[in-house]
C-alpha cells in the first residue's frame, strides 16, 4: 500500500529482514520489468503510462576494499602524510582503530579520507559500466533505441569528462577503459597491503562527487527515450558495505 514512495524522486532506504521482498521492490523499477508489467514491447511505451523515471539495479559490494582491513587505512594514511611507517605509532593506531577510537588522529583520519575517495573513484566507474551494460542490452533486446549518432555523441561528450588517454568510440570501447581503470584501484590497494609499499601512485583517472550527475545528464538529453526522466540508482545490500563506504554511497 505504500508502493508510491518507491516510485517518488524522493531519496528513500527500504529496511526488511531477509526474504521480505527488498531486491524484488527495486527490480521492479527496472526498464525490462516495467516493460513486462505494462505488457507492451518497448520503455517508448512505457513512458506513455506515465513512468518518468530509469531504474539501474546494483548490488553494492566492497569492491577493491574486500580483502582490506585496519592495516590498510594505516598504511594509506601514513602514504598520504607522506610518513615513514613507525612501528610503535602504528602499535597504537591499530589498537585506536580496532576499538572505534577515531578521534582527530591525523593518519587515522588521513587514511579513512583516502580510502573515502578511492572508493568514490571506484563506485563512479562501476555504476557507469553498469548503465552502459544495461543500455545496451536494452538496445540489443530493442526496448530502447539509441542510434550510432546518438552513440557516438554521448561517447564523446563523456570522454570530455574522463579525457582518457586511450581512443574511447563506442559503449564497447568504454567498457573496456572502465575495466582497466577498475584494475588498476585493485593493482593499487593491493600493493599498499604488501609489506614494502616502495614508491606507488594512484594511476587511474579521477572523478569528482558530481561526475555521475553530468553524465547522467549526458544520457538523459542524448537518447530520446529517456528525455525527461530521472535515472533512478536502485543500491541493493548496503549493509555489505564498510562504514566509511556507506558515507560515500549516502
């Protein structure tokens, strides 16, 4: 009876045990569900009964950040004071982090804002792989139509935001850069779990907190199915997520 609010644009957290019908309530915002719901053959069609919206389904995970522990927001910290690692500072800290004391330490502090933007880096080149996987299985399974020039003006427009140094033509090709970006967070939180760091670098591109709002944009004013409408991002499992994760998502 209180289906509406899943549908309003209002931001919304669904809370449920296990089993309740969450992930059922946000696929059911999908493009190819809501296709089948309102029995016609396309989201054109859709749009006619009133749907204003474009669901992207989610299922959040740690992602890079999966095999990372207290050790690893340490280590960036110290990397990112640009501090040599102390064995007895890091004595200290790890008993500070492990029991929640996240007080004004600055490496603890340092290392969490590290992590905090990794991982926004990481979620932003992930729902963006997502959204062009799903617009091209909608376009193969013509539910939506995206020609070659609309294509190409959207891969251009988003190059622009990213300016890769690979050549970037089509979803295919954007696919591929967002791998090797994601790669390359991986490689990087890798080696800073290594004993000796060295000298490493981040080597990905760098988005900003508004990156997926321009591109969202980009889509909406390019494909002429979903002018108007406002991407709707359907975040499944947040409770998967480290605290300074869910701050980021939020």
């Amino acid at each position: 009876e209180r289906y509406e609010l899943v549908r309003s644009r209002t931001p919304l957290f669904i809370f449920g045990g296990r089993g309740s019908g969450k992930t059922m309530l946000l696929k059911s915002l999908t493009p190819e569900v809501l296709v089948s719901r309102f029995r016609v053959n396309t989201f054109k069609e859709v749009r006619q009964n009133g749907v204003d919206f474009f669901g992207i389904y989610l299922r959040l995970v740690r992602g890079s950040f999966s095999l990372a522990d207290n050790n690893t927001i340490l280590k960036l910290g110290f990397l990112n004071l640009n501090q040599p690692i102390n064995i007895n500072i890091y004595k200290v800290l790890w008993e500070k982090i492990n029991k929640n004391i996240l007080d004004d330490d600055p490496i603890i502090s340092s290392g969490i804002n590290a992590a905090q933007n990794i991982f926004l880096h990481e979620t932003n080149f992930k729902i963006l792989k997502t959204v062009i996987e799903k617009l091209k299985q909608l376009q193969n399974e013509k539910l939506i139509e995206i020609d070659a020039e609309a294509e190409q003006k959207i891969i251009s427009l988003i190059n622009k935001r990213l300016n890769p140094t690979s050549i970037i033509n089509t979803f295919s090709d954007l696919l591929g850069f967002l791998d090797i970006e994601l790669d390359k967070i991986k490689d990087y939180l890798q080696k800073i779990a290594m004993p000796f760091l060295g000298t490493i670098s981040p080597k990905w591109i760098m988005t900003s907190h508004d990156f997926l709002d321009q591109v969202f944009k980009i889509f909406i004013e390019n494909i002429s199915d979903l002018k108007d409408t406002k991407i709707y991002l359907l975040l499944d499992e947040f409770e998967n997520l480290y605290s300074y994760q869910q701050k980021i998502i939020n």
